[in-house]
C-alpha cells in the first residue's frame, strides 16, 4: 500500500456561539467536527457523507485550508498544513483544489471562461501567454468542451457545462487533490451521469485524488474507493466502498441506507425510520451521539462513548453494538 | 374508484417575450383520479412546474399566458373561471406544496396566525375555534407539542417541520387535489423519507389525489401509482409506475432509468444521454427527442409522433414503439 496522500488526524472544529456586539458574552461551542481522522490515498477517492450539519463540509473547509481547525493537524505528503504562509501556501492551494455544488460560485460571470481557467496558472507565473493559451485549451478538450468555448462568458454554457469548466479551472494547475463538494447534485439526470462519468476518466487519466462530499449513497457508490460516514461530526463508521455496501453496521448508517429511495418499485429492504430530527450540534446527546434516535439503544449508549472500532478489514464502527 | 377529479387537456402555456415565444408547455394532456398519486417526472425547464403553475392559475409575471387548453376540476375548466372564483377554487379544491418551505410561509406571522387565516378559507369560526382545529391541523402532520409551536415563527423550526407546517396549511381547506412540486428535494434524506410516508398517510386518510412532480426515480417508486415522464414541454410517456420502471418504451425515459446511478448491481460506467434538450424557442417539428436518441430515423425528425397505446394505461409518443 502507498503511503497516504492527505492524512487528517484527530481533527476538531469548535464554533463558539456568541451573543452581543460590544460585551460579547459565550454562548456555548457548536462542535461541528469532534475528533475526526482518515487518509486519502493518491489517486483515490474517499466520500464523505452524512446529512447536514454532520460537519461534512466543514472538514473540506479545513482540508482547503479555509477554516483553522481548534485541534488536530492535516498533513498532505506527510507536510502539516497548518500555519503555511507565502510561496508554501501557493504550493499547496495549488496542489489541493477544489469543485462546488453551484458552479455559478466559482465563475466571474465578467470573465471569459478561459480567462477564469487560466487564472490560477497566470497567479502561479506558470508559464507565457502562449504556453497557458496551449494549456487552457488542452483543458477544456479534458472535460469535454471545445477549445474555442475558452472565449465564451459563462451563461452562454448550460449547467452541466458550467461544472465542467469549473471543474477545468480546478485541473490547471494539476493537483493531487480535488475536494468535490457536492458536485453533481445541483445537476440533471443525465448530466449527472456525464460528470460522474468524466471525473472518473480524469482520475483514471491523472491520478487525482477526491474528496468527495456527498448525500446521495448511490454517487458515493459509483464513486468513492473509501467511504466515511459522519453524524454529529462525529465518525460513526468507516470502511471500504464495496464492505460498506456488502454490511452496513452502524444503526445510523442503517438508516441512511433505508432512506434511500430505489428507483426499483417494491424493492423497498428493511426499513428503519428515524424519529424526530437531528439534535442541535450546541448541545448534542452525551456519549453515543445517536443514542436519542436510535432504535437499538441501550443503557449504556447514554453513558459511555463508543469508541471507533475495527470490525474486519478496514472496517471500523462505532458502536456498543459491536464490542 | 377510477373517477376522474382533474382531467388536463391539450395544455399550452407559452412565454411571450420581445425575442421569441418560449413554448414550456405545449400541449399536456394527462388525467388525475380520486385518491391517486400521479408523478410528473422530467428534467429542469421540460416544463413540469409551469404545467403545475398553469392549474393553479398562478403563472410567473413577465409574459407567459395559458393560450390553449382545458383544465377540468370535476369536469368544471377552472381556466374560464373569473380570478375572483379562482380565489375561492385555491386551497378548498386545489391546493400546492412548493420545494421550498421559506417562501411559502410568511416569516413575520406565527405559525398558528398562518394556520387560522388558512382554516379561515374553509369556514367562518370564532378565534378559540379555529385554534383548536390548528392544534389538531399541525397534529395531523405529527407535530410535536403543536400548542407551543403556534406562537413560533417560521425560523425557529427546522426545514422538514416547516415543511410539515406548509403541508398542513395547504390541506386545510380539504382540497381534492394536491399538486406538490419537489417538496422533499430540500429536505435531508432521513427527513424526507419521513415526510413522504406522512404524505401517505394523509392521502389515504382525505382520499385526495396527489399530482407529485419530481426529478427523482426514487421518489417516484416510493409514492406513486401513476407516472408521466415529461420532455420538452410535452408528455412522452405516461404509464403505472411498475410497468415504466420495469419495461420503458419511450427511448428517453429508458435512457433516463438507465442513467441513475444504483445502488446495487455491477459498478461500470453510467449510461449518458449525449447532447441536450432543444430550445423551447426553436422546438423541431419532429419528435424533440429525436436529436438525441439513438434510435431516431428520417420520419422521427419529419413529424411529430402519435400517442400511442403500448400497454393497459400505458402510452408512449413514438414512431418506433409497438402499439399493444
């Protein structure tokens, strides 16, 4: 096994609630990420799911360096992240890019499309005008598009089109890793299907790593090597893509999977549906932070923290259930 | 069982701007009985919302005008019917759930304030009253502790109660017809298997029929009896949800299911449907899906295909497909 490319270790992401302007008194913290580790391998792709507020995407936050973590360090090539500064930083912005769910973010509807993916290579001094012409275009016949698109404005492009070319602008400047938050989900039926597609030939292509934020199980499937489950930003299971979907263990992720939708009538597996709704990240259950909606709890699921657990191979779960 | 509530004939509503006519809807005809669910399914801008907003009489400013068509509510057209008896039709007889519960509900009023105006429109009753049926109203939609939420506003529940709330309004006039477009595409996963159940429930409990328009397969095999697949402002093809999911005739509600990605089944590459939709400006005079299928020949791009019967309750708009 290679060494692994991004590591997180015991990541946590306190968000203190403050109320008042002048005398600003503490709330109390929102523990939107509480202890969180995994690695991401190059050229692989890790997906990272649960429902909002499980600190899905505020983890991505902190791996793009765009939020400082409260604990815990981040190391890509066994480099920590924090405190980069200058040329270091450039460095790794470029190494780790990233792709969101609305690409409408991250275009200037002012600039010509090639002009916003040749950005990061003119900031970087990558090369002359002619060389980034040449780079451009390589990139966008990459995703997809034709070379003279590079002089259209970004609403002439339809949705999906747009995400390509976001999706370019993160490509120039050839990184190890691509966080891709979401980014299908705001698309239709089939473009979905053409994105996915792609992504997994430029990983193929490339061996870019993802780090794919996602709701929807079915695209981590297709998608992700490794998959990781978060409640509460709390992990509450982990493993391979194919022993998640082969043994689903931890009662949450259960009832994640049963929540999925089949596009196959009357192919509806045992349903588990959860009561009520997440509880606040400011005040969250003691100990097994699903206790409260669990349908397998027991006593000492109030009391005692499960810790994340191997089960088999890469497979861990944290869970009394499997002690 | 098998009465008719909402018959839809021929529907044509166009946007008439100073640089063309966008034809969104451009002759739908689909029919709706008592206590049925009937999914509308298609992608963005094949004109699904605006078919849903074109029975409520509620069509966006800025040009667009039902110019054909008819909209039977229990054999009566809605669509001749004055504004002011249009008032009276929206919410007793007809009534909408949108996808997002924020813009329906007014963030300055209390959710019991919303309620009572919205029970209000069934009957005249005093305050105490109409409080009472709103306790009872937000029960409906498993509302915990309902009477402390009818002094809350909007933005002290979460999104899957609001939209509880928003559902429970929109059935308070005991309508016959739910049109509910996209209600659960904002709603976290967990939550919205929970609100469609409660959905359900309530469907079966009133006997009223559900016009559910979606995006999503899964929705659809989850809560529908009925579905019409929508392209380009017309209905492809319309079938029981069972015989659409297991044998498609149309070339593009196959290549749509095919699309999806599984959840079970060999992982390979997704089935794509190159190219895209044609402009609703500048739609062909030939099948509009005819650019895209794989399937097309000259006559798909010479005329307009007939509706024809592949199955029992089951037509498709092909040249191609083999009538039943």
């Amino acid at each position: 096994m290679n060494a692994p490319l991004l590591r997180v270790e015991n990541l946590r992401k306190h968000f203190a609630l403050t109320k008042g302007v002048l005398f600003t008194r503490t709330l109390g913290h929102i523990k939107a990420v509480d202890d969180v580790s995994f690695e991401i391998r190059a050229g692989e792709t890790l997906g990272l799911v649960g429902e909002s507020g499980c600190g899905k995407t505020t983890t991505s936050r902190m791996i793009l360096n765009l939020e400082e973590p409260t604990e815990g360090r981040i190391l890509l090539e066994g480099e920590p992240i924090s405190g980069l500064q200058g040329e270091a930083l450039a460095v790794y912005r470029a190494k780790v890019q990233a792709v969101f769910q609305d690409p409408w973010s991250s275009l200037n509807p002012r600039m010509k499309v090639g002009r916003t993916i040749a950005e990061a290579l003119i900031v970087n001094r990558w090369g002359d005008r002619a060389k980034i012409a040449a780079r451009v275009r390589e990139l966008l016949l990459q995703v997809g598009l034709r070379p003279e698109q590079a002089e259209q404005y970004p609403h002439e492009f339809s949705g999906g089109q747009r995400q390509r070319v976001a999706l370019a602008a993160a490509l120039a400047s050839r990184p190890r890793l691509i966080v891709l938050d979401e980014p299908v989900s705001a698309l239709d039926v089939s473009i979905r299907a053409q994105m996915m597609n792609l992504l997994k030939d430029i990983q193929a292509e490339d061996g870019v790593a993802y780090l794919l934020v996602a709701h929807d199980l079915a695209t981590v499937r297709h998608m992700a090597d490794y998959t990781v489950v978060m409640y509460l930003g709390r992990i509450v299971e982990q493993a391979p893509t194919a022993s998640l979907f082969a043994e689903v263990r931890h009662p949450y992720t259960k009832a994640l999977f049963s929540a999925v939708l089949m596009a196959e009538p009357g192919r509806q597996a045992d349903e588990i549906e959860l009561r009520g709704e997440v509880p606040s990240p400011l005040d969250p259950p003691a100990a097994c932070r699903f206790h409260t909606r669990c349908p397998y709890a027991m006593p000492q699921c109030a009391e005692v923290e499960p810790p994340l657990r191997e089960v088999s191979r890469g497979h861990a779960v944290a869970c009394h259930l499997f002690e | 069982m098998s009465e008719t509530v909402l018959d839809v004939r021929d529907l044509h509503t166009h946007f008439f701007l100073r640089r063309g006519v966008v034809k969104a809807v451009d002759g739908v005809s689909f029919s709706l009985r008592r206590g049925e669910v009937l999914g509308l399914v298609g992608e963005s801008g094949c004109g699904k919302s605006l078919t849903a907003l074109s029975l409520m009489r509620l069509l966006p400013k800025g040009g667009a005008r039902t110019i054909k068509g008819e909209v039977l509510l229990d054999g009566e057209n809605i669509l001749e019917r004055s504004p002011a008896a249009m008032r009276e039709i929206r919410g007793r007889r007809i009534s909408m759930v949108l996808q997002d519960p924020q813009t329906s509900l007014n963030p300055v009023f209390s959710i019991g304030d919303q309620l009572r105006e919205a029970l209000l429109r069934r009957h005249r009753a005093p305050r105490p009253q109409l409080t009472q049926e709103s306790v009872e109203a937000l029960r409906r939609v498993e509302i915990a502790a309902p009477e402390q939420r009818l002094g809350q506003y909007p933005h002290q529940m979460s999104g899957g109660m609001k939209q509880r709330v928003v559902g429970a309004i929109a059935i308070a006039g005991q309508p016959a017809v739910l049109i509910a477009d996209e209600p659960t595409t904002a709603l976290d996963v967990t939550i919205q298997l929970q609100y469609l159940k409660l959905l359900k429930r309530l469907q079966v409990e009133t006997g009223m029929a559900i016009l559910f328009i979606t995006h999503d397969f899964g929705v659809v095999g989850r809560m529908c009896d009925r579905v019409a697949v929508m392209y380009a402002g017309r209905i492809v093809e319309c079938g029981p949800v069972r015989r659409i999911f297991e044998a498609p005739q149309h070339p593009y509600t196959r290549a749509l299911i095919a699309s999806v990605p599984k959840m079970t089944g060999p992982i390979g590459r997704l089935t794509t449907i190159e190219g895209q939709p044609p402009s609703l400006m500048d739609l062909p005079v030939g099948c509009r899906f005819a650019s895209r299928c794989v399937q097309a020949e000259p006559r798909c791009l010479e005329a307009y295909p007939r509706t024809v019967q592949v199955g029992r309750e089951h037509t498709a708009d092909c040249w191609k497909v083999v009538p039943a």
